[in-house]
C-alpha cells in the first residue's frame, strides 16, 4: 500500500510550503547520517531517503495546486509553475523558457525557476539575480534563501579557483588572460586535467543543483 506524502513528511495537509520543506530538510538530514551504518541499517535509511523525497515532491505540487484552485487561477492556454517545473527537470529548457515567458504575473516562484534555467546555462549572475527577486518577494522561504545561499557560495568558489589559476601563470601553470581553464560562466572547459579543486567545484555545483530543484546532494552544505 502506498504511503501518505503527508504522514511520511510529518506534517498536516493544510502545511504551507515553507513547513513542508522545512520538515523534508529536517528528516532528510537525519536520514543522511544513518545511512552510514553497516548492513541493513544503512540500506533502510537509503531506502526511507528515496521514499522522502518522493514524498515531499507528491506535497509540494499538491500544495501549488491547491493555491492555484484558491487563488481562482486557470491559466488556461498556458502551462502551470508545476509543468515548467517537470520540463526544466526533464532538461526541457527551451520549452520550459519560452511557458514562463507566456506568463505576466512574475512571482518568487516564477524567479525561481528563471533562476533555475539560468543556472543550467552556466549563467551563474543572472541565476543569482533572479534568486534575489524571489527572496525580495518572499523573504521568509527558505527554499530560496537556502538557493541562494549556496549559489553564493559556489560563485565565490569559482572565484577562488580563478584567482588560484591566475596566480600560477608566473610559472607557466595557467594560461595567459589569468582566466585559467574557466569559460565566463564558471564552468570548467575540456581538454585540462583534474585536480581536489576541480572535483570539490564540480560536487558543490552538483549539490546547488539539486537542493534547488528540492533534493539533496552533499548534507552538510
């Protein structure tokens, strides 16, 4: 039998987003930590981690829909937050760009998922931009607040490395410009090695990723 979203997320039906998040972080978190013991403990929590995940995207878009019945909104002709949200993660970008474009009423949500398109494209300030339009519209979700936290951290991230590679080319380590092995975006191009800086760049990028389209990549960030 299948379980209730709401029961494995802990929260009531009528829960906001905002407590439907925080209450997905809070036990993703001590999931994360048990699936580290040995033999079927730790495949338990694994297990229990995919169930949580799945519970939490089934209560976030029932939440959306139920706001969007609410508010008396149709949308007729037009795709919903919720559809644009399943093209970006199908990787759908055009299509998913060219529905937000259709849409006039510009919310934090609608900035998010701008910001999450961007950020697919490697355009890491115009994605920082957005995220900081939501959080102005909405200064109490930490979903967006948590976005752009990272996203942060990961653009001062890039900018060490760049500053570390343009440091080198006194001796012949990087090449000149001082831009190194980065494109504008921040991404790493082909044809150079691999180093702990790379692969700690490359992870974090990954995280950002995927806490902003509602899951969890490395727990500790």
């Amino acid at each position: 039998m299948e379980k209730n979203p709401y029961i494995i997320l802990g929260i009531d039906q009528n829960a906001t987003e905002d407590e439907a998040y925080d209450a997905y972080r809070k036990k993703r978190a001590e999931l994360n930590e048990q699936i580290y013991q040995p033999g079927e403990a730790g495949a338990q929590a694994a297990r229990k981690i995919t169930e949580l995940d799945q519970a939490y995207e089934d209560v976030r878009l029932a939440i959306r829909d139920r706001g969007m019945h609410a508010e008396g909104e149709t949308n007729e002709g037009y795709s919903s937050l919720s559809d644009i949200e399943k093209k970006i993660k199908d990787g759908k970008l055009s299509e998913a760009q060219q529905d937000l474009d259709n849409i006039t009423d510009r919310s934090a949500e609608w900035h998010y998922l701008q910001s999450i398109i961007y950020y697919r494209k490697n355009w890491y300030a115009e994605s920082k931009r957005q995220l900081e339009f939501a959080c102005q519209q909405e200064p109490t979700n930490t979903k967006y607040s948590d976005a752009l936290l990272r996203l942060n951290n990961l653009i001062n991230t890039n900018k060490n490395r760049t500053a570390n590679a343009a440091s080198g080319n006194a001796g012949g380590g990087a090449p000149s410009g001082g831009k190194g092995e980065w494109n504008h975006g921040g991404g790493r191009q082909m044809g150079g090695g691999c180093n702990e800086c790379d692969c700690c760049t490359s992870l974090l990028c990954a995280d950002c990723c995927c806490e902003m389209m509602g899951g969890d990549f490395i727990a500790c960030c």
